[in-house]
C-alpha cells in the first residue's frame, strides 16, 4: 500500500460514516470522489466496500454512479462485495428513476457473479419492456454481456425473442441497441445465426438518420445480414444507404462502403452497377483528409475495391500522391494505389512521379518507388521502354540502395520481356562491386547466367561471385549454383572450371538442404543426361505478374465483407485471429451475381515464345576486349507468311526481306512504336546513335538508307568496363539479322544463329530498323481514333440500321461454304478485268435471283448499261460521272512537330490522294526570331506499304516569324515493313535546325484505287460468298450531307464506288465497293444513311480484315468533314 495508505482509507471510512448532518449529502459525494480518484490512480479502496456499498442508499445520482464505479472494478474479484450489493441493486432496478433503473441494469450485466445473475434475470425482463427509452436500451446491451457470461441462459430465459421485437421499437436508439446485441451474440454463437429480411431492413433503414454515429454503425453492420432475393432489393438498399457516404465520420463512412459494397454482389445489371462504383468514388477520397490513420485504414480498404472493381477510382489517381509530411506508412500504402491504378492512359505520369519518390530520402520509400517502377514495366507492356529509362536514370545516381534495388526489378523486367533488353546488362555489371545486400547479388547472378552465353568474360564474371560462395546468404548460393551450370550448359568450355567447384561445394561444404539438394539434382543430371540438364535448366520460365499481392478471389470476397475492420487491414479472415470467429460469406439467392466491371484491356505487343539461346563457342571476330566484353545476340529474320491478308503481296517472296537490329536501350534508343506519349523533338545522342541525315543529297531523299548507316552504332552505349562485340555487316544483300550482324563473313557462327531471336514488336515492328533510325519510336505519335478490330458502340437510334442484306435462306444454302479466298477473287475478278467465269462461286441464276431480291425497292435504273446483265439499278460508271463536281476530302493538318522542341520549327501536315497522286502536304514555320532555317530533307522509314518520296523535299529557307506550304509526292514503291497501326508512319527531318524524328498516321483513303469501280455481279457474288467472319460494323454520327446525291457523290470522289443504291423504310443504302492501289485488297460494303442525314451504319466485308477498321474510320471522316 502507498505510503501513509492505511491513514488515508481510515480517514476516508470515517468521512464516508460521518454523521454529520447532510442534507444535500455534499459530504458524502466528497468523500466518494476520493475514492474514485485514489482507485483511478491504481490505489486499493477495496477495504472500504462495506461503507460504499452503504451509500448506494442515498437519493443522489452523482453519488450512485461513483459507488457503481467502485463494484465494477472490485465486485468482479470478491464475490463478497457484489453479494453484500445485491440488495441495493434490486431496489434501483424499481426506482422511479429511469437513470437509476438504467444504471443498476448496467452495472449488474457487468459483474459475473452467480448471484447478481440470479438477481438480473427478473429485473432485465422487466427493463426490456420498459416504458422509458433509455432503460429499454441499456437493457438491450445487459442482454448481451449476460450472453458473454451464460449464452444458455440468454436462450432459455427467451431473451433473443425479446430484443427481436425491439427491433420494431419506434425509438431509433432503442433499434441500434437491439440490432447491436443481435449481431454480436450471433457472432459470437456457434448454432445461432441471424437473418434479416426486406421488411426489417427497410425499418432499420428508416431509423437511420435519427441515430448517433454509433447507432448509425450497429444498424448498418446489420444490414450484412440481409440476403436480397431479387436485384431490385439490393438496389432499393444500396439507393437508402448512399446518403451516409457523406457522413462526417469515418466509420460511418465504410461501413456504408461495406454494405453497398456486398449488395453489388446481387445487381445483375452492368449499367447499374457503373453508377454505383461512380458514386463511392467521391467518399473514399474525401477520407483521405483525415489523420493519418483513417487515411491508412482507407487505403487497405481501398486495395480490396480496386482488385475487385478495378474501375472505382479510375479518374481519382492524383488524390493518391504523396505528399511531403505523409507518415511512412501511409506513402507505402498509396504506392500500391496508385500502381493499381496505373494504366497505359496515365502511365507516363505515374513513372514521373515515381522518379521523383524515388530520389527522396527516405530509404524504405524509395526502395518501394522503384519497385513499383518495374511492376509497372511488368503490368503495361506499352510503357516497359519507358520504366526501363527510367530505372537506368536511377542506376547513373550511383545511390547504393536505389541501384541494387533497380537491379533486382530489371531481373524480373527480363524475365517478363526475355531477349528484349539485354543491351543493358553492361550499364548493369558496372555496379558488380557495390552490390552487398543478397536480393541484389542473387538478381545479378541470375541476369549474368541467364545470358551467359552472350557475356564473353561471364565465366570471370561467376569466378568472382563464386570465391565467397561459402560465406553467401543462401538466396545468393542459390542462384549462383543455377547460373554456373547454366553457364556450363550454353558454353562448357567456359564453365568447366567452375562446375566442379561450386557442385563440390554445394554438396559436401554447405549445410542448407535446399542447397545440397539442388546441388545433387545438378550433378547427376549433367553426370547422366546433358540433355536433360539442358532441358531443365534452360526450359521456359513461368510468366510473372505485376499482381503478385493480388488476392484469391474466395478470400478477396470474404475480405470485402470486412471493410473497416482489421481482417481487411491484416488481410486475413478474422477466425485467423480471433478465436471461433464465424467466416461471413455471400447469402444464397437467386439475385446473386458476383458482376464484376474488368480493367481496361492492357494492349500488349505482338509476341511469339522465345527460345533458350543454344550454347556458342565461336566469338565475334570484331569484337575488342576489355574488361568485360559482351556478344550481342542473334536471330534469324522473320518474313511474313505469305498466306497472311495483312501483308502486302509486294512484301511477300520479294527480295525486300524484314530484318531488325538489337533495341538499343542503353541511351535514348529504345525503340517501342506502340509509345505515343512522347513528346516529339531531338534525340539525346542522335549523333551517336542515328545515321547523319545531314550528309543526304537532295537527289537521293527518296532512296532507302544503306545498312552501313549502322556503322557505330553502339559506339555510345557509355559502358567504360564493357565492349560490346562489333556488328559486322554482310555482304551486299545479306540480311542483318537481329544482333545486328550479317549472314555472310564476319556474322555470327550457326551456334549463335540459333540464339532466341526478339519478339515480334522488335522484329517487325522496330520503329527503324537496321538502316539506322532505331530510335524513332520515342517521337509523338498521333492517337489513332479506333484500334484495329474494335468497333464503336452504336447508340439504340442506329440499332434499326444494323442488318446486312436479307438473303433468302434458299439462296445461301446453295452458295455452299464461303472462304475468305472467294471474296479476294471476285474482287480481283472485278477490278483487273479478269475473267467472271473463272472467279465465280455462285452461278449466274443465284446471282440474279439475289439480285431481283435486294434492288426490287425504288431502285434507280439505267437502260443503257450495257454491262448489267442483272436488269438491276446502275453501276458504279453512271454513278462515278455524277460526282464529277465534288472534291476529294483532304484531312485537316494537325501539328507534327512542335517549336518549342525543334528550336523554332514547327510542321503541320497532312496526307491527301488528289488525281491518282498521293501527297504530303505541310507548313513549315519558323517560329524563331532570329535564326532563318533552311536544308530541307526529309526521309521515311520502312513502313507498311513503302510509302516514300518521289522528289526531294523542295522547301526554300524558312525567314524568322514566317512560313511556307510545301507539297511533296510520294510513292508505294519504297522498302516496306508491317507497323502497328499498319497506317503508322516514321518520319525525319533535316535542316540546319537539327534533326528530328516523328510519327503520324494517314488516312486509308489515300490508298484507294481510282479505277476499282465494280458491276453488281461481281458485288454479289463477292457479299455472298464472303464469311460473316470478315464482316465489321461501324456506326457514324454527325454526317455532313446536303442530300443522299450529295453522299453518293462525295464517296465517289474519295474512291468509295457506289454500285447500287436503294431506299428502305427510313434510311437510304448505298452499296460500295474500293480497292487498295498497293495490293488489290478489296473492301465491299453497305452504307446505311438515315433520311435525316444525321447518322449512318457502315458494314464491310474484306479479306483484309486488318485494315476493315482503318477503312471504315477513312469513311467515317469523308462522312463528317465540312
């Protein structure tokens, strides 16, 4: 006892049994504060509960509250004082008072003492039916701390029955309580579950708004006991509930997220469902302004949502930023966030802003940005390039933690992207001595072996690692082990000194068993079977994801119904940590759905799968040596198939052969043309990097570059301890294969031709190839207005328009199967002049029987057409000469490089087709005050129907502050190469400004034929025989048209022929037909105008069905343009 404690209990029992006269009994709630106070204080006043007990007798409330304070903190452990307090307990429960009836209910529920329950039960059945509200609740909450002490009794004595009719209680508070009592005891018990119904629901949620931010939680925590039976239920809740996402407190806040958050479980509906995730965006972002604690509970919860309903937040990534004054924790959590909410839209903000994290001081920040960076690179092919600058930027920091952390993501970058980034192992390898921590070392060691066979000194490289092999965490002997023989497999000469060792080692000197096993498996596979040693260690490797934390759905779905609560913090179901805690799962009915709303599709890279480079012994003869000296690898060029529709028949079995160089991501150089994001300009270390343009003469603008712009070429990779092996060029003719090195003398040996060759983004797609202009991937590109393939939603007033041409079901059986060959042929048959009777699947009778069919409404006849075997309405002849007044639309120009990234020049173009001819037209401007810009040359990269100039460029010096027109000619006739979009087109510039790069897209229309008018047989026959697997539809608003002549004659004059035309119920249809110039593929289509001349539906047919989609956009901006 505290020093003089046994004075101070002595001269509090006498102040608490004076008796003095105390009318207003002042002394005695004196006294009791004493008490209160020195018990708070953790002094002992047990002695005195004979005297406190005492005063539970006196008529005043503050007095009472005090002397219940004092038996719930001893009455629990001596059973004497609660047994000595019984009395005045019963007689409280009856006091006039509504507060002391409360109070003594209460403070009976918290003393598990026999007797006090004994003495509870009556009492506590009494107060449940109570007149006053207060008493009815406090009782409601009594019934569930006796369940805590006797859940038998609770159900025997029908308490449960009790508190369901308190449901039904018109005080709000009273229903709180219930609901509360409710919940918890059927949690907490293991054959009691609660089940709540629409019509319960309903009056719980009515009771809502006039609840306290507690009651608020208890009622809406219980409507997750609500299974709806039908869709409209759960919108009916989810409609009530939204209006607490605007409460002022937190945990009202996410309860309300939680609940809706279930009932979207049972919307069917998509186009319901959007709006609800719109609708909780606002609310967890608002959350955010908290403290810093309610922001960290916010963001765990907010990851369960996003990798649930991706879309919830998907306009809301700024809020996630971090701010300078965040705690640790919470720019941990929003780092996750914000990579879930990462996609090819935002990307390049996103790495911005994680390069700037990534140069704070804070380590563990740091370390996280980084990895985020690689994950990004891992999740959105379409910025891999970009991540990959940006963990090179990181690594020239020399900061130790920041560059072995890049290290280890660059390793999970090659594992994701094999073959597509080995350029940069050199910039890599020069840290090897700053590397101590072992995630780093093992990330190195697995890079290393992985490409050894392309590492010269990779065998040194091992040897070094391998001398503190004993001394190495396990992660780092691990992976040595596995490099080793991967080095002894590609190059055994090599790794022959090294095996033994480390097998040795492994085996006999190392006590982990993963080890030793490993070690064993090893030795015995090379010892028995090298080729299954090789099939083994080099085989495939499993795919890696960015969504690595991602949770399986069973447990992400029990999680949810957790929001706010610490399983969705821990990120464990509560009976992981709570002892019989119950699993909550989606109630059965017949209105669940599970709908999910997906992410956004990431775009990904034409990819084949790559193979294990077999091992070489040959070294490149050009190479020079250093200290550590690199092969590059190679790969046979891949050539079209020439069965493939999308490629040109110029690019098939033509001497013009694909061929591609290693991307170079060292410097500036990566080359991705799927980038569009870039700002155009100069290129860092053009000089270094890029073939001079400055050396072109006019007269050889138009000619393709020669292969030996390559000379030099990674001459500026920076990498002082690395020498990267020389690419020799074959022989004249010889195609470059993909490291760069010729077929002929001085390529690479056969052992190396069998490397794992890029893929396909790098092989056919390299924004320029080995000609030298490898880096133009980095310049802007214009966004093209419809991905190939997809078409656009067709608003329900388009609907009626949709339907193809009604052929009799008779007439279709008879064509028998369609190919997509019959329809190339006939229209072949039809724009070359070639002979129908050779081309034709239909005969001529099913062809007039169609025919008699599909013109027979308000046609148009032409008796004069001699070539109309049919009878029918007239050709695309007649109709040509109509349009003879129209003019061919031309695109409007749109900026192609801006001034303020070309010291002052700045070109605005466009592409137009004008009497045949196909031009470039631009405006040059010179937008300096000083400097006059001249030595205009221009030239085009590979591209995917060999568009060149035919004459050099033509433009004069450009004067300071003024601007000139040029139109250059161009050609089909130069080198081609497939680019994605296939209309995609590299560009550069040259003048004494610089030189710079940049890439557009033109209009399909410029490659249409002027002479692919068709007859309506060939038209027939080609529909009909073609498959409804070439057919796309497409939907055009906004149509600039005076009158349905005006239509006919505008597509005309834009190579769009017009074969029949008839009017049915309230749209106008026009049947075309147009032929690319370059190689003959046709497109057959029905343009369906509305009377009002405010939309259309286009439905094309071809057997390039690459280019459908570019065709019909070529449609729609002749449709839509002034």
């Amino acid at each position: 006892m505290w020093q003089g404690g046994v004075g101070k209990v002595h001269d509090l029992r006498m102040e608490l049994t004076s008796e003095k006269k105390d009318p207003r009994h002042q002394l005695k709630k004196v006294a009791m504060k004493k008490v209160v106070a020195n018990m708070t204080m953790g002094n002992d006043m047990s002695a005195l509960y004979k005297e406190v007990v005492a005063c539970m007798g006196i008529p005043n409330i503050d007095v009472k509250k005090m002397v219940y304070l004092f038996l719930i903190n001893y009455a629990r452990a001596r059973a004497e004082i609660a047994n000595l307090a019984v009395n005045g307990f019963e007689d409280d429960v009856n006091d006039s008072n509504p507060l002391v009836r409360a109070m003594a209910i209460r403070t009976m529920g918290y003393i598990y003492v026999d007797r006090v329950i004994d003495s509870l039960i009556d009492p506590l059945r009494h107060c449940l039916r109570d007149r006053d509200p207060y008493v009815r609740k406090t009782a409601a909450m009594a019934v569930l701390k006796l369940s805590m002490f006797d859940r038998s009794l609770v159900e025997d004595e029908r308490f449960l029955d009790m508190l369901k009719d308190l449901l039904a209680d018109g005080n709000p508070s009273v229903v709180a309580n219930a609901v509360a009592a409710l919940t918890e005891i059927s949690e907490r018990s293991p054959h009691i579950k609660l089940k709540l119904n629409m019509k319960i629901a309903n009056k719980l949620i009515t009771a809502l708004n006039e609840c306290n931010e507690w009651g608020q939680i208890y009622i809406l925590e219980s409507l997750m006991y609500v299974t709806p039976q039908e869709a409209s239920d759960a919108e009916t809740v989810i409609e009530r509930i939204v209006p607490r996402l605007q409460h002022g407190n937190s945990g009202v806040v996410l309860v309300a997220v939680k609940v809706i958050a279930y009932m979207m479980n049972y919307v069917p509906q998509r186009e319901t469902l959007e709006p609800i995730l719109r609708k909780l965006s606002p609310p967890l972002v608002t959350l955010l302004t908290s403290g810093p604690e309610v922001q960290y509970i916010t963001l765990r919860n907010i990851q369960l949502l996003l990798q649930r309903w991706p879309t919830i937040l998907q306009n809301q990534l700024r809020a996630f930023f971090c701010k300078y004054d965040d705690p640790i924790y919470v720019k941990l959590a929003k780092l996750e966030v914000i990579l879930s909410l990462t996609t090819e839209d935002n990307a390049r903000v996103v790495l911005t802003e994680l390069s700037e994290y990534a140069r704070e001081i804070d380590i563990d920040f740091v370390r996280k940005a980084v990895r985020s960076i690689g994950r990004i690179a891992i999740k959105i092919e379409l910025a891999a390039d970009r991540c990959v600058r940006a963990l090179l930027d990181l690594i020239q920091t020399k900061v130790n933690y920041v560059v072995q952390e890049a290290i280890v993501v660059i390793r999970d970058v090659f594992r994701k992207y094999p073959n597509r980034y080995e350029s940069i192992i050199g910039t890599l390898c020069e840290n090897l001595d700053t590397l101590d921590e072992p995630e780093a070392r093992a990330a190195m060691i697995w890079i290393i072996g992985q490409y050894a066979d392309r590492i010269d000194n990779s065998d040194q490289v091992l040897g070094r690692f391998l001398d503190g092999f004993l001394d190495d965490p396990a992660e780092v002997q691990l992976a040595l082990l596995t490099a080793i023989v991967k080095l002894f497999i590609m190059r055994p000469t090599a790794g022959q000194e090294l095996v033994p060792r480390v097998l040795k080692w492994a085996t006999e000197d190392v006590d982990s068993p993963d080890i030793r096993d490993r070690g064993f498996i090893y030795w015995r596979l090379l010892s028995t079977d090298p080729e299954m040693a090789r099939a083994v260690v080099l085989s495939e490797k499993p795919e890696i994801s960015a969504e690595g934390e991602k949770l399986d759905m069973p447990l992400l779905e029990e999680l949810i119904l957790q929001v706010g609560t610490l399983s969705s913090i821990y990120r464990k179901p509560p009976a992981a940590f709570i002892p019989f805690a119950k699993r909550r799962v989606l109630g059965q009915s017949p209105a669940l759905a599970r709908l999910a709303i997906a992410a956004p599709p990431v775009s990904r890279l034409p990819r084949t799968a790559s193979t294990t480079a077999a091992s070489s012994t040959a070294a490149n003869a050009g190479a020079t040596t250093g200290q550590r000296s690199f092969r590059q690898p190679t790969s046979g060029s891949q050539q079209p198939a020439a069965s493939d529709p999308s490629v040109p028949p110029s690019m098939r079995n033509s001497s013009t052969q694909l061929s591609t160089s290693m991307v170079d991501v060292a410097g500036a150089g990566m080359s991705n043309p799927y980038i569009s994001d870039i700002t155009p300009g100069p290129m860092p270390d053009a000089n270094a990097m890029l073939i001079d343009l400055m050396s072109m003469e006019d007269d050889d603008e138009g000619a393709a570059i020669g292969s030996s712009g390559m000379a030099g070429f990674n001459a500026s990779f920076g990498m002082s301890a690395l020498n990267m092996s020389a690419i020799a060029s074959g022989p004249a003719g010889t195609t470059v294969n993909a490291g760069g090195a010729g077929a002929g003398a001085g390529g690479a040996s056969g052992a190396d031709a069998g490397a794992a060759r890029p893929p396909d983004s790098q092989l056919l797609n390299s924004a320029f190839d080995a000609a030298g202009l490898d880096t133009l991937s980095k310049m802007q590109s214009s966004s093209l207005s419809r991905a190939p393939g997809s078409s656009s939603p067709m608003p329900d007033i388009m609907r009626q328009f949709t339907s193809s041409f009604d052929l009799p079901a008779a007439a279709i059986s008879a064509s028998g199967s369609a190919s997509s060959t019959a329809i190339a042929g006939a229209g072949a048959g039809a724009g070359a002049g070639s002979n129908p009777q050779t081309s034709t699947v239909a005969t001529q009778k099913e062809v007039d029987d169609l025919a008699a069919q599909m013109y027979s409404t308000n046609m148009m006849h032409n008796n004069n057409n001699s070539n109309n075997n049919t009878g029918l309405s007239t050709g695309a002849q007649g109709f040509a000469a109509s349009g003879s007044g129209s003019t061919p639309y031309v695109p409007a120009q749109k900026l192609l490089l801006d001034a303020q990234q070309t010291q002052g020049l700045e070109i605005l173009g466009t592409f137009a087709r004008r009497g045949g001819q196909i031009q470039m037209e631009m405006s040059f401007a010179n937008k300096s005050t000083t400097t006059p810009i001249g030595d205009f040359a221009i030239q085009f990269n590979k591209n995917t129907y060999g568009l060149v100039p035919r004459s050099p460029i033509g433009a004069g010096t450009v004067m300071p502050m003024s601007a000139i027109d040029v139109c250059l000619p161009l050609g089909t006739g130069g080198p081609a190469m497939p680019m994605q979009p296939p209309t995609n087109i590299q560009i550069a510039i040259k003048c004494t400004a610089g030189i710079f790069y940049f890439q557009t897209q033109y209009s399909l229309h410029i490659l249409l034929d002027e002479n692919a008018m068709s007859d309506q047989g060939s038209f027939l026959r080609a529909w009909k025989d073609a498959p409804d697997s070439l057919q796309n539809v497409h939907s055009i608003q906004n149509l600039r048209f005076a009158s349905m002549d005006d239509v006919r004659n505008k597509l005309n004059m834009n190579n769009v022929f017009t074969v029949a035309q008839r009017t049915v119920g309230n749209a106008t249809h026009f049947y075309t037909t147009s032929r690319l110039a370059v190689d003959s593929s046709m497109f057959y289509s029905e343009i369906k105008v509305a009377n009002n001349l405010q939309i259309a539906v286009v439905t094309t047919k071809s057997a390039n069905t690459q280019l459908v989609p570019f065709y019909q956009k070529a449609i729609e901006d002749i449709c839509t343009a002034f």
